[in-house]
C-alpha cells in the first residue's frame, strides 16, 4: 500500500516537472507574445471571456481546495491584486483601512509612526515619523520589515501590513527587521501609541525660522501659518529668512501642498494635473493673501531629500520654478502621480492612480525627482555609510513612468542626523541666510 502511493506521488512529481520544463524552452518567445497580446485592449466578447476564465477558477477553489474557503477574502484579494497590478499606488482599502487612512489624513491614529511601501514584495521603511515609537526605538529609513509579531509577512499587500502594526494603543508590538549591512535580523518591541502627529514644528536659530513640516495632513497648512506668525512676532525686523524643512516628508493631501505653496507665493502657477482624457486636467494658481503679504520680502531655503515624496515634492517644485525659494539638500523621491481615494460605501474604498502632475515649468518629476539647486550631502555615521540612500520611485516595480527627465539610478540619502549642530544641510541653509557663505544659486535669480 505505502509502495503504491509512493510510486504515485513521484509519477505525479516527474509528470509535474516536465509539464514546467518543457514550456520553458519557449520561454522567451512565449513571453513576448504574451506581452504584446496584454498590450492591445479587448473587445467585448474578450472581456466577457476573461470573466469567464476568473469565474471557472473561482467555482473550482469553491469545490475542490482542500479546506472550504471564505469567499468574500478570496474575492476582496482578487480586487487587491487587480488594482496592486497598476502601480505601487493604486489599491483596495477593507472598510477598517478605509477608516484608518481617514484617521492618518486628520493627523491622528494609532500605530508606530512609519511611513512604508512595498519594495519587490517586501515592506521596506521609507521614513519614521518624528518622535513616535519607531523614531525613538531606531527604526531608520531603508529598513525592511519581515516579521510582525514573529510571523512572517512576505505576501501580504501593503495595506493589510499596515493593519497588522495597528492596534489598541498601549499593546506591545515586537518587528523583525533586516537592515542591509548588518549580519542578523534585528529584533524590536514597540509600545502602540496614539499617533497624534504635530506635523509642524519651529525653531529660531541665528536669526533665521526655521520650520519643520513631517506631512501633509489636514493640519499642515494651519500649522505652518501659525509657526510663521510667532517667528514674525519673536523677531520682527530682525528675521533674515526662513527655512522649509520637507525632509523625508512622505506626502499627503494634495489640496494641502497647494495651501502650504500659496503660502509662498502671490500669484503664478503651483501645478497642473493631467488624467488619461484631454478633459480631465487641472491648473491650480497662487492668489494674494495676508500671509504671502507679510514674508513677501524674506529669503526662503527648502529642504529636501530621497524621502521627500509626492505633496512635499509639489511644494518643492513649485517654489523652485517660480524662482521663491532655493532648494538644498539631495534629490527628490520622484512621486510624480495623484491618487483619487473613491468611497465604495459599506464595503470599504479604492484608491486609484489617476493622473500625473506638473511642476509650473511643465515637469513631471515621475520617478526622476527633483534636482535641488545646490546638493549638499550629510555626514553620514560609518554605521550607516552606503546604506543610507534610497532609488526612490524609480526603484518601485510597476511604477507607472512617463516623467519629463530620466529616470533615477542612483541613490539619493535619507540620512538626517537628530543633532542639529551635526545637520550639514541645515547648518548650509542657515549660514547662506546670514551671509557666511555664498552661492550662486541663492537668492534664485528672478526671471521677467
């Protein structure tokens, strides 16, 4: 009996291994045809047999997997897998993602305070939000998360990762991490905490505003008005300029980097966003305002680096076409897209790539980023020297491209030391505003 099945076992085994090598032969040419096959849309009739084809497959895991599957996960995964097919973007959000990203808009949840995406199937770190629990444990920008709570999250879309590192405030989290250069996984336990992010913070130092903006959240806007407000008040006619800090800033809400730019300007372009349809395009414009009014006349220095994505890099690059502000630091991450968070009631809520934006020059920084005007680099501690540099979106599969310049191939740092006497850029920033050193780059020349 045992003899029986064994010989069966590896009749199926041999019949299974030339059933996948004989295809592989014609591989290559397989390949091909099957991508320009993918390429050309379908007609109806094509459709439907697709549909078809995903509801025969549907009916067999239905009656023959080996245990009785939960249909609404098998479902909801294949949504999830038609969308994550797009872009790194795009997604399906389960109602309780759904209200938790609604949470993260507001400037509020709870969690561990880390900003991630998904890297070739892994969750890789792109940058822990200031003074949370992962900031103070050490968590850094690059690392790769490969366990939660000692279970292995390989497979799992970015959303559902996510899920996993929330939870009741006050409950311990342990993470897995895989820092390259460093021989074994490194071991963390977090404490949950409620999220409460102060996304703009200020500081004077040598005359000069300094002002700190972590993310584009429905406070950042009233944050940043407030911050100039009292460095006006503090210094008066003594201030000699501010500095814009979008460091490793990951983004947020669009309507918030045009308020945040607006801020900066009193007229001109901040960006325009194109769709698939020559109809749906937008041109948002600077308008006069009290605020713009007042700081009119004081010089202004942005920061950046390989973690400033999406709304910071709008912010960015406005400020730097329009001739506002000069730019320092390293490139940009190169998110040059805009998602459209679309409700689907009750069962949760889709978020979709739905255009590109363009810089008041006419820009797409898709996955090229932005160049600052003058490139400075941080000292970088010889722990983390060569591993603090991130490709950024070029480096994500599936990236939608059709940006204006080339793509990124090399690393740009994420590196910022927590000691401000030892922040090279910030220190340049500051001493450029008081004249200790120059740069052609700065003041931007004015152009008209």
């Amino acid at each position: 009996m045992n003899k029986t099945i064994r010989a069966g076992l590896i009749v199926v085994a041999f019949g299974a291994a030339l059933a996948l090598a004989a295809p592989a032969l014609a591989q290559p040419e397989a390949e091909a045809q099957s991508a320009a096959e993918q390429e050309l849309p379908l007609d109806d009739m094509e459709i439907y047999r697709e549909l078809n084809l995903f509801g025969e497959i549907f009916d067999r895991i239905r009656e023959e997997y080996v245990d009785v599957p939960n249909e609404r996960v098998l479902i909801r995964a294949a949504i999830q897998g038609m969308l994550s097919s797009l872009d790194p973007h795009s997604g399906y959000l389960s109602p309780e993602l759904y209200s938790d990203m609604r949470f993260d808009t507001e400037g509020r949840f709870g969690g561990l305070g880390i900003e991630v995406t998904m890297e070739e199937g892994v969750l890789k770190v792109v940058s822990p939000i200031d003074d949370t629990p992962a900031s103070r444990a050490g968590i850094l920008a690059n690392d790769f998360i490969i366990e939660i709570n000692g279970e292995q999250i390989g497979g799992l879309a970015l959303d559902e990762a996510v899920d996993l590192m929330r939870g009741e405030i006050g409950t311990e989290i342990s993470v897995t991490i895989y820092r390259d250069g460093v021989r074994r996984p490194l071991e963390f336990t977090l404490v949950r905490a409620q999220i409460a992010l102060s996304v703009v913070r200020e500081f004077i130092e040598r005359d000069v505003g300094v002002i700190r903006l972590a993310q584009f959240s429905e406070q950042a806007y009233t944050g940043l008005e407030k911050s100039i407000r009292k460095i006006q008040e503090e210094l008066g006619d003594d201030l000699k300029g501010l500095v814009l800090d979008l460091r490793n800033n990951p983004g947020g809400l669009v309507d918030q980097a045009i308020l945040v730019t607006d801020a900066f300007l009193n007229r001109g372009n901040i960006l325009s966003t194109r769709g698939r349809a020559e109809n749906e395009t937008d041109r948002y414009d600077a308008r006069a305002d009290d605020l713009d009014s007042a700081i009119a006349d004081v010089p202004l220095i942005v920061l950046i680096n390989g973690g400033s994505a999406s709304a910071a890099e709008i912010v960015a690059g406005a400020l730097q076409d329009q001739r506002r502000a000069s730019l320092v630091g390293t490139r940009s991450f190169g998110k040059g897209s805009v998602q459209s968070v679309i409700s689907l009631g009750v069962d949760g809520a889709m978020r979709l790539t739905t255009s590109r934006y363009y810089t008041p020059s006419g820009r797409s920084i898709q996955a090229s980023g932005i160049v600052p005007d003058i490139e400075i680099f941080q000292e970088v501690p010889e722990v983390f020297d060569g591993r603090d540099e991130i490709i950024g979106e070029a480096g994500l599969r599936g990236q939608i491209g059709g940006g204006t310049n080339g793509e990124a191939t090399t690393g740009s740092s994420v590196f910022v030391p927590a000691d401000r006497e030892m922040d090279t850029q910030l220190n340049y920033a500051i001493d450029l505003l008081n004249n200790v050193v120059t740069n052609e780059a700065f003041p931007p020349e004015q152009t008209g």
